[in-house]
C-alpha cells in the first residue's frame, strides 16, 4: 500500500533542498512532488519506507507533515 507524506516548509530555498536529498537517497523524482504555492514536499512511497521518508523531511524543520 502506498503513502503520502506532506512537509510543509518556511521557505522556498528548503524545498529545493528537501527534494535534493530525497532524490541522494535513491527516492525516485516522479514520487516527489514539489509545490511552492503551497511551500510543500510530497513523497509517495510504500508504507514501509514511511519512517525514511519522516527522517529526511524533518531534518530541514518543517512547519507541518501530514501523512495519508
């Protein structure tokens, strides 16, 4: 079963870092989904993998994570 998890962020400059190291880690780019509008990182990823997924996003001090 598949997961997404949302980050929400303070800055712009932290998405491009969030999703530089999702991808370092071997998370592939089309389960990645940057939005600015809404200063949000989305990983979608198996259940399993949702722990990784929790460890990068929270380095870079989100506002918000959601998980679905």
């Amino acid at each position: 079963m598949e997961e997404i998890v949302t980050a929400v962020y303070a800055s712009a400059d932290t998405l491009k870092n969030v999703r530089d190291d999702l991808v370092s880690v071997g998370i592939p780019q089309e389960n990645i989904r940057v939005n600015r509008d809404k200063m949000q990182v989305q990983v979608i990823g198996p259940a399993t993998a949702e722990a990784e997924f929790l460890e990068i996003l929270k380095r870079h001090s989100p506002i918000e994570i959601r998980t679905s």
